[in-house]
C-alpha cells in the first residue's frame, strides 16, 4: 500500500497543505487558508486539476485546520477513510538541536517552543500548525522537518560569526542556514542527473524565490550558505537585503528609527521592494525591457550580488561539479541566470547555452554549453514532496 503523508506549512496567517503518496511521488490533493485572523480568509483547495474556493472567516490556524478537514470531506479524498502515515511539518528554525527530521512529541515540541526568539516571525506559526494537527491525528505520527536542519553539516569556521563568546554561547549567535530541504533535494538530483553518486558532487544550489539563498554541498553536506542566524543574510530578495553593514541598527537608531520599525523594513519592505517598490520579479523584468532605470538597478544588484556568492562557493568548494537554479525566479528567469554567469568561462569553466537556458522556464534542463567544464541546470524544487518522504521515512523506519 502506498505510504500517504499530509505535508502542512504553517505560516503567521496561512495554512498550506499538500497530501502526498509518497511511494508514487505526487500530489493527491493540496491547498491553501490564507489571511487567518483577519475578517475574511480565503481558501483553495484542489484535486483532480479543479480549483475549490472559499471564503469566510477563520479567527486562528486551529479553524483553519477545520476548514482543511472540511475541504478534504467535501472535495475529497476524505481524510477519515484514508491510513496515514505521518503529518509532515515544515518548523523554519532547528537551531543546533535538530539535524534531521523528528517525530514530534512533547519534549519536541518545547524544544521548538524554546527556539522561539531565534525565529520570532515563523516558529510560533509552526508551533500552531502542529499542536492542531497533533489534537486532530493523536494516533498518526507528526514528524517535524526543519529548514535548518541540512547545515548543520556546516563546519565551524563557516557558522561562528566573529562575535563575543557571550553572544556566541548566551544568544546562541550563529549562521544555521535555511531552505535545507530545497538545497538538499536539488544537490541530489543535481548529483542523480550527472550520473554521480551523492557522495563525489560538488554542487552550487542557487534558490531565487521571494526568499533567496545560496549553498555550497560538498558530497551531500552543506560546507556554506548563504542564510545566517536569520532568513535575512545573503542574497537580496523579494522584500529582505540580504548582507547589510552591520553597523546599520546603531545607525538608524541614532536617527530615531526604532528596533520594531527596522525588523518590520528588513523583513518586509527592503531587497526588490525597497529598490522598485514591487517585490515580483516578472514585474522587474517587464520594466527593465521597457528601459526603467530602477528596475535596471534593482536587477544588477540582485544579479551582482548572486555572482559574488558563486565565485565565493567557487572558492570555498574548489571544484564545481553542478551550478543549479530553483524556486519560481531560478526556474523561470532566463535573464538573471545569464547576468549572474556571464563571462565565466575562463576563471570558473562556467559556460552558458544561451538558447537552452532562453528555453528553460519550466522543468528540469541543462543549460551549460556541451564543452563547460561545470554543468548548469534548471531543477524545480519539491519541497512538499521531500518533506513527506523525510516524515515517511522518520515515522515508518523507511
Ligand atoms: P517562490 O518564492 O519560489 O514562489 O518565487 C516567487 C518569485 O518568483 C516571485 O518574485 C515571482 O515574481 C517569481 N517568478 C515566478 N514566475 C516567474 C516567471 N515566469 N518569470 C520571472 N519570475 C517569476
């Protein structure tokens, strides 16, 4: 019988599910509750290619919870007459204590509780969807897949920041790296479509969505990345900088901007939101066609930026096996993935195909030319799927 898992993504005002066979490696039925605790909330739920909405009001993820189970009743497959075998949670922050998934029980749950102040934002919403879905499935493993848990294979020279012992060990003042189950999923197909064991590749995984990091996995392990003690170091992204002076807090704060004002423009208001005051980036792309000079900008910083990070994981690895793009930019950005490779040839053996990497905006390619000594390939991440396989295996022994 195959092995089905309800993968659900609990974020601040949304809950996202997906069902997932395991075995068959697809979706049986997924969804969405959006704007939970405002007045209206939305949801969606689709099976069988057919979109089901609603709206109505949801006060906190507990009635969204209801709603998903409703959906489920209603459009199917009914969850009641389904066996399954694990609850899949995907918990943002790990911290040092989690380096692989975790069958969730109380002790699990507090631990996650006490990494709260390391990510204020994401692991209460997390700590949510699990204590519902723990009240609605008592008798179904819940197994806990953290984003952080992929780098904590990271050596020490590349997580301590050159900070006191006391806010090193006190505040637990870190890089634990995030996005661990796209990186590890498309370091591994990446390995799988050369032709090389896990074990022997050296990959660059470039994640571009509206959140955005870089990793360097030697042999499956993630030796550096991009993401820090926050979601908000490295890359620019949708609406966070990415690497900043850090003297910029003390700054800001001498001219009266307060420490709420500063997290909220950091995490909501800043990389192509603060350069071109919309964080899409196929907006960004229209406007740079049309000639708009910000847009023009706001595209070279992010690219430069990526280019940076691909000459520094160069280095770190010493040799490059795969460059790989995911997530909705890294796939469907034909322009970026040129801008950040463009003339590397010589120093990193890094040669694009312009026709194929113009043809790539959907699926798995290859873009690197028949003679570049580093492939360079387009992977859509599935995140969903790999956290059902990680729950699967943890509550199954498989
Ligand atoms: P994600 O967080 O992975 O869903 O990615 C979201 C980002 O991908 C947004 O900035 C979208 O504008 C961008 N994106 C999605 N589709 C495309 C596309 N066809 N071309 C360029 N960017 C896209």
């Amino acid at each position: 019988m195959s092995r089905l898992v309800l993968v659900v993504n609990a974020g601040s005002s949304s809950l996202k599910y997906d069902l997932i066979d395991v075995d068959a490696a697809e979706s049986r039925a997924s969804g969405l509750v959006e704007r939970i605790g405002e007045p209206t909330s939305r949801a969606k739920h689709s099976v069988d290619g057919t979109d089901h909405r609603t709206e109505g009001r949801c006060a906190d993820h507990g009635a969204a919870f209801e709603l998903l189970l409703a959906a489920f009743r209603e459009h199917g497959p009914d969850l009641g007459g389904l066996e399954l075998a694990a609850v899949g949670h995907r918990v943002v922050h790990g911290g040092a204590q989690f380096s692989a998934p975790t069958r969730i029980d109380d002790e699990v749950e507090a631990t996650i509780e006490r990494l709260i102040p390391l990510a204020p934002l994401h692991n209460p919403a997390n700590l949510e969807g699990i204590r519902v879905a723990r009240a609605h499935f008592p008798d179904v493993p819940q197994v806990a897949v953290f984003d952080t848990a992929f780098h904590q294979t990271l050596p020490p020279h590349a997580y301590t920041y050159a900070v006191s012992r006391a806010w090193r060990d006190e505040h637990r003042v870190r890089r634990y790296g995030f996005h661990g189950t796209s990186h590890a999923y498309v370091s591994r197909r990446a390995a799988e479509l050369l032709g090389l064991p896990v074990e022997a590749a050296n990959v660059i995984v470039l994640h571009l969505g509206n959140g955005a990091s870089a990793t360097a996995v030697a042999g499956g392990r993630s030796v550096d990345t991009s993401m820090g003690l926050s979601p908000l170091e490295g890359l620019v992204m949708g609406t966070r900088p990415g690497d900043l002076d850090p003297s910029l807090p003390a700054h800001l704060a001498r001219a009266g901007v307060s420490l709420e004002e500063y997290d909220r423009a950091l995490n909501k208001e800043s990389g192509l939101k603060g350069l071109t005051g919309s964080n899409d980036f196929r907006e960004l792309e229209d406007r740079v066609a049309a000639g708009d000079a910000d847009a023009r900008l706001a595209f070279d910083v992010v690219a430069h930026r990526l280019r940076k990070y691909i000459g520094a994981y160069a280095a770190v690895l010493g040799r490059v096996d795969a460059v790989a793009f995911t997530a909705g930019v890294g796939e469907h950005s034909p322009m970026l993935r040129a801008a950040a490779l463009d003339g590397l040839g010589d120093l990193l053996g890094i040669e694009v195909d312009a026709a194929a990497n113009d043809a790539a905006t959907s699926g798995e390619h290859r873009i690197s030319t028949a003679s570049s000594r580093v492939a360079v390939l387009v992977l859509p991440t599935q995140e969903e799927l790999e956290i059902a396989r990680e729950a699967a295996g943890v509550a199954t022994g498989a």
